[in-house]
C-alpha cells in the first residue's frame, strides 16, 4: 500500500486519507471547482489544462490550501498529449483520479466532421481510456476512479449526437470496468450532471438559462461526498438533475 496513505481502523471499516489527486480539465469550470474543493493541506493536487493562463490561475487558487500543486499542460485529444501527461505524473500511485476534462460539439450528425468526431472521442473517451489503464494498477485499495459524465450519458438529445456518443461510450467502458477493480477495492464513482453553468456553454447556440443551471461547486460538492465515504462504501452513481427539468 502506497506510503503516502493515511489508515484508521474504525471498527471493521478503514477510511482512505487522499493524498496524491489528479484532475484532467481543471483550469475551469467543473474541474476547476472540484479542485478548489478538494484542497486539502494532506492533498497533492495534479491539475490538468490546456491554457496556461487559466490553469495558472486555478493553481494559485488552491496552492496555499495544499500540500503541493503540480501543474500540467497537454492535450488530451492526441495519444502524445495523452502520454506526456502520464509521463509528467510519474509512479508515484494516485489516491484519485478524475476524468473531468470534456468537450462538447453540438449540431446536426449530418455536419459534424471527422475532425470533430476523433477530438470528442479523444478527449472524452480516449483519454480516460489510457489514463484509467496507465494508473489503476498503482493506485492503492480504497482509492478512486471518478469520471464527469452527464445526463446525456444515459439519453439522447437532438443535436448533441457526437457528445452523447462519447458519454455513452465511457459509461459502458467505466461499468465494466468497475466490475474488474472492485477485487482491488478500487471505487469507480460516476458522476452525471445535468446543465451546469459553465464555459461549455458560451459556444453551444441558443439561449440557454443559465441561471437554472446547476452551479459547478454542486457537482465538486457531489464528488467530494463520494470521496469522503469510508473506504468500504462505494458511491457508484451519483445524479444531479436541474430542480426546472431539463433545460
Ligand atoms: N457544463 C455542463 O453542463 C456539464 C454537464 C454534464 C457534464 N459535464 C462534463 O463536465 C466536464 C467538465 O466540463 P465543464 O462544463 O467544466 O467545461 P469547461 O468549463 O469548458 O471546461 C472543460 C475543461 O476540459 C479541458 N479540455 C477541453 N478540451 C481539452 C483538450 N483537448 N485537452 C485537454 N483538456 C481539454 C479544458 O481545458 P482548457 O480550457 O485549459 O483547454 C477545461 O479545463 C466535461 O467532461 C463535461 O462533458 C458538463
């Protein structure tokens, strides 16, 4: 078990103290909230973004709550970008990893391009894909998995073909593959939001109340339930709808 774990016996039940976190997407929005959220002065943060500004930012936000932060810039829509954030995280077991990073193409099927078909698959499958593969292996019982996924993992909607095909895709992937680690007492804890307000929706056309969606700090909030449960209670799902309906 990695040294850097923190066990107390509580009766038959043992608690997992989080120590090493790596969050993909952390820059803004959700992972950025979840960030802020898990910040703790026994937590090592690993923060993934692309741009360097607002990954920065999001660093000197957390880095006085936290044992250390590590800032990492790749991206994840290229099996390169992919690896060289692997590399930059190094041996060292994760307590947690979070699959936040996402990205959103939403038009018609018939006009979404190849292009954006390998980047959606990419970010959104591919690269929790390789990163749950590379670091599940090293991460210690009672540790976590956690992917961001949303409502549109479950059902379709007009427009959003490309990114309910990649939610969908990683949900199937993440059951199974919670099957195979529930002997090394690894939790795979599946997140669906439904609309946030967040940045993803500055470029998604129409007008979108922004006001009835849910808060990013509520899906962080969700996550750091399911974290802080004892190490022998797996939170497999949490849901979290818009109180109006769907937006
Ligand atoms: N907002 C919603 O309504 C909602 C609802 C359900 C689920 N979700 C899911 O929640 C997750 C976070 O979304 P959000 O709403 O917080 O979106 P956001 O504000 O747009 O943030 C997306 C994050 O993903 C990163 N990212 C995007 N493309 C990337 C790439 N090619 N390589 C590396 N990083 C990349 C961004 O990094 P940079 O900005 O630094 O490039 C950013 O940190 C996504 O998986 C999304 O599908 C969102």
């Amino acid at each position: 078990m990695s040294s850097s774990l923190s066990v107390r016996i509580r009766g038959d039940s043992f608690r997992l103290k989080m120590k090493r976190i790596l969050i993909t997407g952390a820059s803004r929005g959700i992972g950025r909230a979840i960030a802020e959220k898990l910040a703790a002065p026994d937590v090592t943060l690993l923060l993934h973004g692309r741009d360097t500004v607002a990954l920065a930012e999001a660093c000197k936000a957390v880095q006085s709550q936290c044992a250390g932060v590590v800032k990492l810039i790749h991206d994840l829509a290229t099996a390169k970008g992919v690896s060289n954030l692997i590399s930059q995280v190094g041996t060292d077991p994760l307590d947690v990893l979070i699959n936040n990073a996402g990205i959103a193409v939403v038009k018609p099927f018939r006009e979404v391009t190849s292009d954006e078909w390998n980047q959606t698959l990419g970010v959104n499958v591919t690269a929790p894909f390789l990163l749950m593969q590379r670091f599940a292996g090293q991460m210690p019982p009672g540790s976590s998995i956690v992917n961001i996924l949303s409502i549109a993992a479950k059902t379709g909607f007009s427009g959003w073909s490309a990114y309910c095909m990649s939610k969908f895709a990683l949900e199937g992937f993440s059951q199974s593959v919670r099957e195979e680690l529930r002997e090394h007492r690894i939790r795979m804890i599946n997140i669906y939001p439904a609309a946030t307000n967040t940045e993803i929706w500055d470029d998604v056309a129409g007008n979108w109340p922004r006001d009835k969606m849910i808060a990013p700090e509520e899906v962080a909030s969700a996550v750091a339930y399911a974290l802080s449960q004892s190490a022998n209670v797996a939170v497999d799902n949490i849901t979290l709808s818009n109180a109006a309906g769907n937006l």
